[in-house]
C-alpha cells in the first residue's frame, strides 16, 4: 500500500530537483550584478557599499541556497558523471553568499568593509566558475573553449572494415 506513495514521492521529488538549471541562473545573475556594481564602485574608489549589490547580494545568496538544494535533489537522481566539482563549488558559493552577506551587515553609510566588498567581487569570480563547471556537465567538456581552442586531434586510429 506504501509502495505507489513512496513512487509517487521519489516522482515529485526527482521532478523538483529537474528545476535547478531554471533557479539557478537567478542567482546567478544577481551575485554577478552584486560584484559587478561592487568592482565599478572600487574602481571609481566611492568609499560606501553599493545598497543595490547589497540587495542583490541578500536575494542572490538565498536564492543560492535553493539552487544548492535542487541541485543536491538532481544530483540523486541524475546519471551525470564527476559532478563532485560543480557540486562543491555551488556549496561553496552559497555559503561564501552567506558569509560575506553577514560582512555587509556591518558596512557603515559612509565606509565600505574592503573584506566585503572584495569578498562580493570574488564571489562574483567564484560564481563564474561553478556555472562553468556546470556547463560543462550540460554541453561536454571543453564546450566553452572548442572553438578557440580546439581539442588535440585523437591518437586512437579510426575504425576501420574488415
């Protein structure tokens, strides 16, 4: 009697965990934008926080969380291989989010914290690597580089008729 709910729950849960690639290019964006608008800030050497990447900071690094758990669910249920390192690069990023989302509570109206501000371009950097790996899962390795940097051609001879 168990056995069709227990079906029907793996079903639901398998099917939540399909939706990390659609959440998880929302966080993306917005940690992307939070050290973007951070890194402009730097370079133009304003001294207080940008309250739009801090915004975009909060959203992106509980919306990180999410993505890390969809994935986590995916992953279970998924035949992907080596997913070790997108995998631990998401965590990784969701709780460096968190972290330097704490840095940011202590930012002064007038003065930035430089480990946040840092932190948040790095994170910035950090996301970009984890989405890389991740692309790599999806379109095969070397997806992203094959056209500018081409594979080495195969050593193995080609099939040939007997």
């Amino acid at each position: 009697m168990l056995e069709p709910l227990a079906a029907t729950s793996a079903a639901w849960l398998e099917t939540i965990g399909r939706l990390h690639p659609a959440v998880v290019h929302f966080p993306i964006a917005l940690l992307v934008v939070a050290g973007g608008l951070e890194f402009w800030r730097l370079i133009r050497r304003q001294r207080a926080a940008s309250p739009t990447a801090f915004v975009c900071l909060v959203i992106g690094a509980i919306a990180s969380i999410v993505a890390v758990i969809l994935g986590l669910i995916d992953a279970k249920y998924t035949n992907m291989q080596d997913v070790s390192t997108h995998q631990w690069l998401g965590i990784a990023t969701a709780v460096a989010a968190c972290v330097i989302l704490t840095l940011g509570l202590w930012n002064r109206a007038d003065k930035v914290n430089p480990v946040y501000r840092v932190g948040v371009i790095a994170l910035a950097l950090l996301v970009g690597a984890t989405g890389y790996y991740g692309g790599e899962l999806t379109y095969g390795q070397g997806y992203l580089t094959e056209l500018i940097w081409p594979p080495p051609a195969s050593t193995q001879p080609a099939d040939s008729m007997p």
